[in-house]
C-alpha cells in the first residue's frame, strides 16, 4: 500500500479558484441548494445536510480560511456554524501557521496575518533572504524591509543579552550567535 501526502493548499491573494472545487458549489451534476449553507437558528435539518456536505468538501479548510479572512459571519462556511467561527474570528489575528510562513518564503502570496508576518521576517532574516527578497515577498517597500531586518536583529541582539546576564556569559559569546544562521525552515 503506497500512502501519498499532498502538500495542504493555501489560498494565494485573490485566488478564488478553490470555489471550483466546492462541493456546494452547483453544477449540472451537482445540484446543491446554496441557500442550504445559510439555515435559520431552528433549521436543523438544513445544518446537518449542510454540515455533511462540508465533511466531504476538498477545500473546506481554503472556505473555512476565506470566511475568516473576509469576516464572513453568516451562514456555514468550511464545516462550520457561525456559531463555531465566532471564536476564530476573535483569534485570527494572531493564527501562526509555519506552513503559511514557509510557502510565502517559498514565493507563494499568501494571506498572512501579523503573527505569520513577523514569522517570515524572522525566518528570512535567519536564513539570509536578501531585504529586495523580503520585500517582495511582504510586498512592501525596501527600506520597511531593512527596518524589519534591523528591528529583528535588535531583538534577537537584545533576548541574547538577557540569556547571557542570565547565564553569566560574557559579551564576546553573544557577539558571535548574532551572525545569520540557516536553519532551514520558519517552523
């Protein structure tokens, strides 16, 4: 038995070719309802039929990422009841998810909140990504790409002093783990 894993797909910016391959999404051999996917509080018949069809979606989680992202509160939307999403509206400012970081490091335009962009900031700084690659890949500017580097190197500068008081190094140690280091991935 041969076991295959596919790499998870993140929506790029603007991409909303997912919605293709929804499975609420009706077509001559798919008829679904839409109106299904937006059941009144009593309609329980609707949620569990609409809920079904999330459980055998393929991009329930590009959807579920969409409605986040979009602030979309109505209606069932990657598996779950508004109800459900409430909390992770609430919380996706600060969603951390490496493989997002590591696919925008890879050169993919990925919706990252604020928590997954000073993730790649860090981990392009550790590997070396150049300030025009940085801001490329944030499209932002150059110079608010050097800043980054420069507020990440002060950061990192600034946790070793506090490690080495703490440990009763001297300063010469720190000076020499403030060089760049390859550590492969964000994760």
């Amino acid at each position: 038995m041969t076991t295959t894993t596919t790499p998870e797909r993140h929506r790029s910016l603007g991409d909303h070719t997912w919605q293709d391959q929804a499975v609420c999404h009706p077509s001559e051999c798919n008829p679904v309802d839409p109106e299904v996917f937006f059941p009144g509080p009593d309609e329980t018949e609707k949620i569990t039929t609409a809920l079904s069809l999330c459980g055998q979606c393929p991009v329930r989680l590009a959807c579920l990422d969409a409605a986040l992202e979009g602030g979309e509160t109505h209606g069932i939307r990657g598996g779950l009841t508004q109800e459900e999403r409430a909390p992770l509206h609430e919380k996706i400012a600060k969603r951390l998810d490496y493989a997002r970081v590591n696919a925008t490091l890879a050169g993919r335009d990925i919706h990252l909140t604020s928590a997954e962009r000073r993730a790649v900031v860090l981990a392009g700084y550790r590997q070396g990504v150049t300030v025009e690659r940085l801001a490329w890949l944030l499209k932002i500017t150059e110079e608010h790409a050097l800043k980054l580097y420069r507020e990440t190197r002060r950061a990192i500068r600034n946790r070793d002093l506090q490690q080495s008081a703490r440990t009763g190094q001297t300063s010469g140690a720190v000076g020499d783990r403030l060089e760049r280091i390859d550590f492969g991935t964000a994760a």
